[in-house]
C-alpha cells in the first residue's frame, strides 16, 4: 500500500473516526446498561459514572470541530425528530456537564459555620466547602445516547461509501 493521505481524502478518514467514537459510546452505553443501577456500592456508582462521561466525552468528539470534521447538520437532520432531540440533548449536556463545570449540574458553595449562642458570643467557628454533582445520566438517558449513536453509526457508514468510491475513483485517476 501507499500513504493516501491527501485533502481529497480527509473527510473518508474523519468519518471513519466518528464511527469509531460512536461505536465506544454504544458499548459504554451496553456496559452502563448491563450493570446494577444505579450500583450498590461507591465503587459500582463510580464506575458507572465514568461510563457515563466516558459515552458523553465520545459522544462529543464526534460533533467537535477540532483537527478533524465532526457529523455535519445534513446528518443530523436525516435523524428522526426525537433522535435530533436527543442529539441537541445530549450535546448541551456534554457542554454543561463534561467541557465546562461552571453550569447547574455542579454546585460548590462556601458555608460559614456559626459557634451556637449557647455556646458563647455569636462567631464564625469554620469555614468549609461543600460540593454537589449530577453524578451520572439515568438509564433513560443512556438508553437513548446508545439509539442516538447506533442510528448516527447508519448514517455515516452510507456517507463513508460515498467518500469511499470518491477517493477510489480519485486514485485510480491519478499515475
């Protein structure tokens, strides 16, 4: 073989890594799935919440616009309405949640502990930090990340053809 690595080109090689990261984020969804929910214990309950950052973050590396192209709006829109929904969805919780921790699923707050008047002259005793997280999605939720994926894994396999037989017909054009 020969590297083929050529702009023509890039856009068959971005949607095979979109159907990579939506094929993990199915699987993370099966094994979330698969488990005791919500878990019976703190590790269990971790575990499961790293599968669900874990789904999200993949999720998101497939409409990011970074170094390579993500799923186009065409895509989407070729989706069924609850599924673009669910993708709209899905993102903003990805934005919310995962990429930026500032949002109403996080919440650190300052308490200032007061000495009881029974106790002496009203004073600030401590102060403390107490933090609250949405730990993980229900299993709704990844119910309908893992149908948002799979439906999305269709549609770029018939888009990746397209390309496919592009690029082909590109190189056997070329000496």
């Amino acid at each position: 073989y020969v590297d083929f690595s050529r702009p023509e080109a890039q856009r068959l090689a971005d949607l095979n890594g979109i159907d990579f990261d939506l094929r993990t984020v199915s699987e993370y969804c099966d094994l979330f799935l698969s488990k005791e929910y919500p878990g019976t214990s703190r590790e269990e309950s971790q575990v499961m919440a790293a599968l669900c950052v874990a789904a999200i973050v993949s999720y998101g590396r497939t409409i990011s616009s970074g170094v390579r192209t993500g799923i186009t709006l065409e895509q989407i829109e070729k989706l069924p309405e609850h599924l673009q929904e669910a993708h709209r969805y899905f993102k903003d919780f990805r934005d919310k949640f995962v990429a930026h921790s500032v949002n109403a699923l996080e919440e650190n707050t300052v308490k200032a502990y007061l000495v009881p008047a029974e106790r002496g002259p009203r004073a600030v005793a401590s102060i403390s930090v107490q933090h609250g997280r949405v730990m993980m999605l229900s299993g709704y939720d990844m119910t309908g990340l893992r149908d948002l994926a799979n439906a999305l894994i269709a549609i770029v396999a018939t888009d990746a053809e397209i390309e496919n037989k592009a690029v082909l017909e590109l190189a056997r054009s070329l000496p």
